[in-house]
C-alpha cells in the first residue's frame, strides 16, 4: 500500500481539523429528536468516499489513488474558520461536507453529493420541522440513501472533461 501523497496528507489532516470543530454534531445527533436519523443519514452518505477509495486500492490493474482536490480542503478550512468566528454551527458542518468531499473525484456528481449532506445536518430539522419528528427523520434516511445511486458515477474512470 502506497503511502498518501502529501496533498491528500494534508486534506487529511484538514477534514480532522473541521471534524473537530463540527463535533456538536454528535450532540444534536444524540438529544435533538428531529436530529435522531442524522447519524444513520451520515454513515449513508459518507460512505461513498470510503467505497470510492477501497474500490481504487482493491483493483490490481490500477495503482494509482483518486486525485485528492486541492480546492475543496481549502474551502473547508475558510467554511471552519467562519463557522468559528460567526458562531455558527450551520457553517461548521457544511465545512464537514466539504472536507469529506475532497476525497472523491472532482465531477458534476460531487455537486449533487454535497448536496445530499443536508440529510444529516441539524439545520435540516430545524428548516423542515412543519413535517414532524418522524417525517423529518424519514427525510434524512432517503436523502442519505440518495447518495449511493451516485456510487457507479464514481467507479467509472473515466476523464472528466
């Protein structure tokens, strides 16, 4: 196994940092009734990065490891920074996002996937609380189910462009 380049050190290191800085997550995942389902939504929806990356290392024909994007850890970091300063959670968490998706490849299908990230914020409650506890917990469950149909635009390597 090849040891990560020093960008995607570096973007490592990044999606630590603002983890760090987004951990109230964990508290709203936990107390919030209208924030119970966040947790499963988020496994759901970061486990695409995860396949993305296993599929790349278990395929002996190709070595090479997606490209890590230079500009979406950078992001991250001013999104953090913000959400910091402003003291605003909402912030944070879409640094979280952010940062987690430095690890795909950089398509139009990113796009849609950050945007997916919804389900499993604590603003998402709060935006769509009219529907009730249940029904905003079973809105996090299919947004976050939504994002692994996008799992083959991903595995395909094929050139962006």
């Amino acid at each position: 196994m090849k040891p990560p380049s020093s960008q995607a050190a570096a973007a490592q290191v990044i999606a630590l940092y603002v983890a760090w800085n987004a951990r109230a997550l964990l508290a709203a995942w936990i107390h919030a009734p209208y924030d119970r389902c966040g947790s499963p939504a988020f496994l759901l929806w970061a486990a695409m990065p995860f396949f993305v990356r296993l599929s790349y290392s278990l395929d002996a024909r190709d070595s090479a490891q997606p490209p890590v994007s230079a500009v979406l850890p950078a992001a991250a970091l001013a999104l953090t920074f913000a959400g910091i300063i402003t003291d605003l959670s909402v912030l944070k968490d879409i640094a979280l996002a952010v940062a987690i998706g430095a690890f795909l490849p950089l398509r139009p299908a990113t796009f849609l996937w950050l945007a997916l990230s919804v389900a499993w914020m604590p603003a998402a409650g709060w935006v769509f609380k009219s529907a009730g506890v249940v029904g905003v917990n079973i809105f996090r469950l299919v947004l976050g189910a939504a994002a692994i149909p996008l799992t083959p635009l991903y595995l395909r390597r094929e050139p962006i462009g």
